[in-house]
C-alpha cells in the first residue's frame, strides 16, 4: 500500500448498481485529477451473484489493476436475501465481503454494510482483521438509505462513507451525480451521500494512514474503455453500418455503435444469429458502405464462412472478435487471450487477412482506423482482436486524443471515367479481378457505376468473376490473393510500429507479450528495473502480418524470453516458434487461465523464480512452462 495511488474495490451482487456506482466514482476521482484504471469481475448471470470492480487511482499514470487492493466497500448481494431465491443463491450474501479477503493488502480498509451483514454473518472478521492490520468500519448504509431514499441507494452511502475515510470532498461526486439524474432522485441521493459522510466522520476516528492522491490534470480528462476506442476509431474512419448478434464481451461495441451510428445517418442492425450478421456486412460493403461486424468466441466461429467469402470476392471487411474464456460457452463473463489460433487461420483454404490486437484505449482508436483503411486499401479482411479484460477497462485520455481528421475514404474504388479505360470482357464485363497488371490489387467497381459490372462469387473465377476451375487461372487467382499479405506487411513497414519496447535494450532475458497484458508487463518491467533487474519487454499488437524483422531483432542476443499470455497452451509463443524455429531454446512461457489478468506481482514472481538460478514454479495461479531450471 502506498500513500500515492489508491486501490478501491466495490463488492455486490450482480445487478445491484455495482457497475454504474463504480464507474461514477471513477470518474469522480478523474475529475479530481487522478489518473484511474478499473478491472471489472462479474458472474455469468444476469441478475445476483458476487460481482466487483476495482478502481485504481494514481498520482501517475496506471497501466493496470495493480497487485491486490487497499479498501473494500462490501454491500452485501442483496438478491441473496430475496426468500424466493435464497435457496438458490444460498450464503452469498456474505461473498462480497469474504470472497474479497485473499486480495485485500495489509493495512488495508474494509466497510461493510450491517444493514445487510449481521453480527453472526460476519464470524472472525475481526480476529482477521487484526491479524492483517485490516481496519474496520461497520456502517448501517442501508438505514441512511432508507431514510432518505430506497435500499438501493446504499450504494451512494458506500460512496459517502468511502470519502469520508480516505479525505476526498464530496464536490466531484455531487458534480457528476447532478450531471446524471434530477428531481427527487438527486435530492435523495445528494441526501444520502452527504448522510453518510458526515455519519461516518462523526461516528469513527480514522484509525488508518491512507488518504485520497492528490494531482491536476493539465487538460480536460474523458473516460474510456478499449470497446469505446474501437468504435470511435471506426466511426472516424468513416464506419456507416454496423450488424451483429449480441454475445459478451462484443455486445459492448455493438451497443456503442448501434447508439452512436445511426445518429450519424448510418444503419445498425441486430439480426437472427452471426452468420446473418457477417453476411449483412458483406453486403453493405460491396454496395459501398465501410462496414463493421464481429462477436465473441462461439459467435465467431458461425462467421468462419463469411471470411473465406469476404477473401474470395475481395470485399473490404472490418471485425471485432472479443476474447472470453473458452472452448465452447467456458466462462462468458471472464477473460482469455485463447482465440489468437482461431482468428489467424479460421476459414476455408489458405487465407490473407489483417489481425491487430490493441494493447490499451488508445491502440484500439488507432489500429481500428488502421484495419478500415487496410481492408479497404488491399480488399480482404481486417479483424480487431481484443478480450473480455479490455472491455471492462476504464482509463482516461485527454479529450484532445480525439482531435483527428475524419476518414471516409472507401479505398481502391474507381470511378467511372477510370473504368472507361479499364480491361472488359467480351461481354462488356470489367475484370475486377485480372492477374496482369502492375498490382495485386484492382480497384473494384460499385453497383450502379456505369462500366462497372461484374460477378461476384465464392467459387473460383476468370478476371471477370464468372465461375472458372481452370487450372492456369487457379495458379494466378491464389498467387495474386496470397502476395496480398506481402503487400500489406511492406507497406506497414513504412509505418511507426505499433509494438512497444520498454526497459534495458541491452538485457539478456526479455519478456514478450500481445494484446491487452502490455500494460501490466510494462509495469512489471518498471518495477523490476528500479530494483536492479536488468530486463527488456516487447508488447506485440501486429499479429498478422508479424512484425519478424523487429522481433528477430529484440531477441537477438536474448539468453531467455518468457512469453507471458492468458491461456493454457501457449498460443502466442507457439506462432512466434513458428516463424523463429531458431529460436526454440529460447521461448518458454508464464500462462495464466483461470480468468483473472496478470497482477505485475505475478510476472515480477516468475521473473525473479527464473533468474535465481534455482529451479521450481511460481506460488500464484500462474503456470511456467517449462518450470524454471528444466529446458527439456
């Protein structure tokens, strides 16, 4: 625990206002002038169960969930004690408060609520609490609730409650709740809150050292989470239709999207099933929309064949595949980086296509402006590879990140006074798809251009896109489709690498790592290097086409490369033994999979555990592999 950051957790049942309570007080402590980070847990339910979310607070910026947490605000499940239903839930009422004990650091504070939690639900909580140097503050918030307001409003008392103890004026919080609601409503919630806060400033004498961070920002602060940078990143690049299915975590783009979209003049539309969806997107951008599409595991997998026809007719194709914990429904609600085999290769015959996988807020805006422009530069498909983690994590950006120049481009499109002059068939069709010229790549034709017709199909076919199984014609159809990758890994070449590099250039053990664990192995490395470590990390975002050449040449002279990702098998390590067999000897891996992100702690473990020199594996819920001292 440290004097300047702050880590707050929020425990409750699900669909009791956890979500909302914690993203206004985060935003509350944005506004007054913290940097701020959230990891969000919830079950896979959609009302009841213990749910949390953490908000993290610094003085500096933060680039993840940090290790464990500093104060506990626990409301108790208040669907557990519905009678109906208590036979179902059975005792989690008391999870919000128990279930959060194993992470909470010493010194740590923890207010629960006995409106809620009675004196025989709370057991030895303060022989732990003692044990811990934990210091508590029992509050009957569901009273100054009442008095004021519903029961529902105990989590406003929490908040007050929470202020109170950590020092932090009640203004950016009555700002914000004034901003969200009006009427009785405010009245009873600005009630509430200032209830609570002066009940707990007269009731207890703060027995903990820990204060509210104090920090100004140097300009207007917004708050966001990588599924709002994927969709204002579409949007600025001129996105006008979205479809999709909903299915968590990609419902959360969706809904951004389908709320932003059609105020703008496009179209969203919620269809029957995925298939429908890919299908739809398809069309939209033949018929020359910038279009968007995606899901979630298995809702990707039902978009498997709308690939392989998106790459066969060179029809320009964004996609959103967001990472859960699988295979099959696995655990809906909880994060994985398991899809990354998946997403290179789903679909039929060999296949070109983009793949980025943002590391934050800001890469998620960035590589999806990037992927509209490449898929509808180069015709193929385009996909955003994110996960469960990044759509439940709030940052903030200064406004003026956004402060860009709108894109609606359509790509290689020609015009009908270029398609005058542009190879026909006998027929008078235009050979959209030739294999002679000066590019991979011919500029297609939209419906209703005049000298623009011509077939479009999934089967193989000539230049004018008539069906053709023509051995000649295959060779030189799948050579041009193929190479198209080639041209698209020389022309990002030209571009600043979206991958990241951090730490000793000269370190001889490394860490690698993709998508959304750049944050938390960037803040690994940090710590280790101010304690003595000599230690370099590369965050990997470019997944297809791979960055060789720069990864080739982070790992030269590396003695070891822990590979750090979130799944069982190792994806990532196994594609990067596939394009460096050289380095075999050198990759080995720190897998986590039990739903839960890294915590630095965690990787900072596995580092020290692998440079000791002593053999063994890690004490948390990580995996090396192999442990550490067996190369075999």
């Amino acid at each position: 625990m440290t004097q300047d950051e702050l880590i707050w957790r929020i425990a409750g049942g699900s669909g009791d206002g956890i979500d909302s309570t914690s993203q206004n007080f985060t935003k509350a402590l944005m506004r007054y002038g913290l940097h701020v980070y959230t990891h969000r847990h919830y079950p896979s339910r959609i009302r009841g169960g213990h749910t949390y979310v953490e908000v993290r607070a610094s003085e500096e910026p933060v680039t993840s969930r940090g290790d464990g947490f500093n104060v506990l605000l626990a409301l108790g499940d208040s669907f557990a004690r519905n009678p109906s239903e208590g036979a179902v839930y059975g005792d989690e009422k008391t999870k919000p408060l128990f279930e959060n004990l194993d992470e909470l650091n010493e010194g740590g504070l923890i207010i629960y609520d006995t409106g809620v939690l009675e004196d025989e639900d709370v057991g030895d909580l303060e022989t732990q609490a003692r044990e811990n140097d934990w210091h508590l503050y029992p509050i009957d918030l569901r009273a100054i609730a009442r008095e004021h307001g519903r029961d529902v409003m105990r989590n406003t008392a929490g908040v007050g409650a929470t202020a109170a103890l950590l020092d932090m004026p009640l203004d950016p919080i009555q700002e914000l709740m004034s901003e969200a609601m009006g009427g009785d409503i405010l009245d009873a919630n600005l009630a509430v809150l200032s209830d609570a806060y002066e009940h707990t400033n007269a009731e207890f004498e703060a027995t903990h050292d820990l204060r509210i961070p104090k920090h100004d920002h140097d300009e207007e602060q917004v708050l966001l989470s990588a599924s709002h940078g994927i969709s204002y990143g579409a949007i600025d690049e001129g996105c006008r239709f979205v479809s999709g299915y909903p299915m968590t975590p990609w419902t959360d783009v969706f809904t951004i999207l389908k709320r932003e979209i059609e105020d703008l003049g496009g179209v969203a539309e919620q269809v029957e099933d995925e298939i429908a969806a890919s299908m739809m997107a398809i069309g939209a951008s033949h018929a020359g929309a910038k279009a968007l599409t995606g899901s979630s595991g298995g809702g990707f997998s039902l978009m498997s064949e709308s690939i392989g026809l998106a790459e066969m007719t060179e029809t320009p194709l964004v996609m959103v595949e967001a990472q859960r914990a699988g295979p099959s429904t696995g655990m809906p609600t909880k994060t994985e980086q398991s899809d990354l085999e998946f997403v290179l290769s789903t679909s039929q015959g060999d296949s070109s296509r983009v793949v980025f996988a943002p590391g934050n807020v800001r890469e998620s805006y960035e590589q999806t402006r990037l992927a509209f422009e490449l898929a509808y530069k180069y015709q193929l498909p385009a996909i955003v590879l994110y996960d469960d983690m990044l759509t439940g994590e709030f940052r903030n950006l200064p406004r003026s990140f956004f402060d860009r120049e709108a894109n609606p481009d359509l790509g290689s499109v020609a015009t009908e006074a270029e398609l005058e002059d542009l190879p026909h068939d006998v027929g008078g069709r235009y050979e959209r798809f030739r294999t002679e010229g000066d590019t991979d790549v011919n500029p297609r034709s939209l419906p209703g251009m005049r000298n623009g017709r011509f077939l479009a199909t999934g089967n193989e076919h000539w230049p004018d896109g008539q069906i053709a199984e023509d051995t000649a014609n295959r060779i030189k159809q799948m050579n041009r489709r193929v190479s198209k990758v080639e041209v698209v890994r020389d022309a990002l070449a030209e571009q600043a690498s979206p991958d990241t590099v951090v730490g000793d250039e000269d370190a001889d053990f490394a860490l690698l790592t993709w998508g959304s664990q750049k944050g938390v192995v960037e803040e690994a490395v940090r710590r280790l290097t101010e304690s003595g470590h000599s230690i370099k990390a590369l965050s990997v975002s470019q997944m297809a086409p791979l960055r060789t050449e720069e990864i080739a040449d982070f790992l030269a002279g590396v003695e070891e490369a822990l590979v750090v990702e979130m799944n069982a098998t190792g994806q990532f390590k196994g594609l990067l033994q596939k394009e460096f067999g050289d380095y075999g000897d050198v990759l080995s891996s720190l897998l986590k999979y039990n739903g839960d992100p890294f915590e630095p702690a965690e990787i900072i473990e596995a580092v020290e555990i692998k440079q000791s020199g002593e053999g063994g594996d890690t004490s948390s819920e990580t995996t090396l592999r192999p442990p550490a001292g067996d190369r075999s």
